[in-house]
C-alpha cells in the first residue's frame, strides 16, 4: 500500500522552503515514502472541509491516493518525523 506525503504552502512565501527542507528530512527517515511539494493552486485542497490557506504550512497523507490524515503548523523535524512514527502501515 502506497504512502505519499504532501507539503503544502503558500507558492510566494518562506514556508514553500520550509516544507522542502522538511520534506527532505522525511524522506531520510522514511525511504520509501513518497514526497511531493506543492502549493494553493492544487486541486486536492478543496476536498479539504476548512479552508486550505487558514491550515498552512499543511501536510497531509495519502494512502493509495485516497485522503488518510493531516496536519497543519510548523513543527521541527523530529516532531514531524514522530508524528509519522504513529501512523500505521507507513513504513511498509
């Protein structure tokens, strides 16, 4: 079962950076564990029950490309990372 993780942030703004740099950190930490980046244009967003701007920075997981969970704020990387431990079946 396939694990993708999505950053998302404002395209004009120093979270979009911020969440690179975050999202590179996962991926040390979960290899198989795909990543992407985007930002407020993405379509994904409007299945979102808030609205998507008051969640960012966001991140939010899919499983198979369905919704799984997310999560919004800034957090350093080994919160980040420990949050991803809870989730199950992600390292599979």
């Amino acid at each position: 079962m396939a694990h993708k993780i999505v950053g998302f942030a404002f395209s004009n703004s120093n979270n979009l950076s911020y969440i690179k740099n975050q999202l590179d950190a996962i991926k040390e930490s979960f290899p198989n564990l795909e990543i992407e980046v985007s930002n407020e244009t993405d379509l994904r967003l409007d299945r979102l029950k808030t609205k998507a701007s008051n969640l960012f920075p966001l991140y939010i997981i899919y499983k198979n490309g369905v919704y799984k969970m997310h999560r919004s704020g800034k957090y350093d990387n080994t919160q980040i990372i420990d949050w991803l431990n809870t989730i199950h079946g992600l390292n599979t």
